[in-house]
C-alpha cells in the first residue's frame, strides 16, 4: 500500500482550519480522520470539530488559542496517529424499496441492465461504512456501494425529496434524514429516523459505524413508521 501523503493544513475564515489528509475516498484516511478527532477533544481554545471523509474542521477561539500554535499541535497529532479505526457500531436498517418509496429503482436497475430485485439485492448485499454526517443534521453519507451500480447523479436535480429516503449518486450512498432537495437516485425508504430532537440518541448513526440494509414490504413500513415518529430508533445494531 503506498503511504499516504503528510497532512496540510488550510485556513477556513478567521476562527477555523482544516487539516486535509488526502484526496480519496478512503477508509484508512477516514479512519485517521476520525482517530485525529478524538485526539483533538479537549485541546485549548477548540470549539467544535467536523470530520468528512478525508478531513477534519477544526473551530476554535482566536482568543484562547492561535491559528499557528493549534496548526502546529494538530500536525503534532497527526504525527502519531495509528491509523487503526475504533470499532464501531453496525446497524441494520429496513428500506422499503420501490413504488413511491423507491421513485428511481425501476429506471436505475435498467440503466444497468439489471432487475429491480436484483439492484435491490447487490444495493443491500454490503456492510457499508458511515465516512460522515453532512448537509443537514443526520446525513448519513456512506461508501461501500457495490460498483457494478454506481450511476451517476441525475441531471436534473428534485426540489423535494422525503425524510427517510435511501438514495445512490456516483460511488455513494445515503441515508436521509430530513426532507431534502436531492440529485440523488431514490431506490427507497426507511421508517428510521436518523435525527430527531429530543429522542436519546439525537442522532444513531455516527461516523466509522457499518449499515447493513433489509427489505421490508410497505405493511411494515406503515407500522415501523409510527413506532418510529413516537420515539423509537428502529435500527438494530448487529454483533
């Protein structure tokens, strides 16, 4: 495996930076993302953190602490990074694919000359990786998608696209959270609700977690539905 490239860091406004670790899709980089995100908790002067996919934003207060003294100490950091993922959580979560849940199966499963159920088969077939939350609260952005499905994102972007949906565009798949617009490709939806105020947990999914999907009928949606707008997460974790 080549090494990857060091870490720079970019200045992100007046009180915040980043530190990029690469250019991939990656989950090694991911997982030095996440580990640098841990290690940064509780440093002087940071207010906030965000990881993606290869970086990590770093918020902090001019006040407390410096841009080149915090520059310094996260290059310090990555430095010593391990590079080996904190094993977390994996879920499962039912998708009722197709019809008005899943608006985009039938034309996506013939652009790649496949069946309906078989696009639902390789779309649920892999344990997918949570790499970020992003967008808006609780979208869950993975990677994992089998290749021999990957398409493209629509030309045309939809204005509006409902909570819940589980969607495809180019190497990625997501899981909503809200009701959104989207250039994505909509195979389904699923009755969890991967944010909602005042439930415990706000969010279930959390960068580094594994999504495995199942399929459900649109009786069990309807029923996994009201458990889920009265509280429940829904989703099971696996061992």
């Amino acid at each position: 495996m080549a090494p990857h490239p060091s870490p720079r860091i970019l200045p992100c406004g007046d009180a915040a930076l980043i530190i990029e670790f690469g250019e991939e899709i990656d989950p090694d980089l991911n997982a030095r993302v996440l580990e640098l995100d841990r290690a940064v908790a509780g440093l002087e002067g940071v207010v906030e953190t965000i990881p993606t996919y290869r970086s990590l934003l770093v918020s902090y207060d001019p006040e407390r602490v410096s841009y080149g003294a915090l520059a310094a100490e996260l290059l310090r950091l990555a430095a010593g990074l391990t590079g080996r993922a904190e094993a977390g959580r994996t879920w499962r979560i039912p998708v009722c694919y197709g019809g008005e849940n899943g608006i985009d199966l039938e034309a996506t499963a013939a652009l790649h000359g496949l069946s309906p159920d078989e696009l639902v088969r390789r779309h649920s077939a892999p344990t997918y990786r949570v790499y970020m939350l992003g967008f808006l609260p609780g979208f869950a952005y993975l990677g994992g998608l089998d290749q021999s499905i990957a398409t493209p994102r629509r030309v045309s972007p939809r204005l509006h696209t409902p909570a819940g949906t589980i969607s495809i565009g180019g190497i990625q798949a997501l899981v909503a959270s809200l009701a959104a617009p989207s250039g994505w490709h909509l195979l389904g939806r699923t009755p969890v609700r991967n944010f909602m105020p005042g439930r415990d947990p706000t969010v279930i999914l959390q960068p580094g977690d594994g999504v495995r999907f199942y399929r459900i009928d649109e009786g069990d949606f309807a029923r996994l539905e009201r458990e889920a707008a009265a509280g429940a997460v829904i989703a099971e974790t696996t061992p």
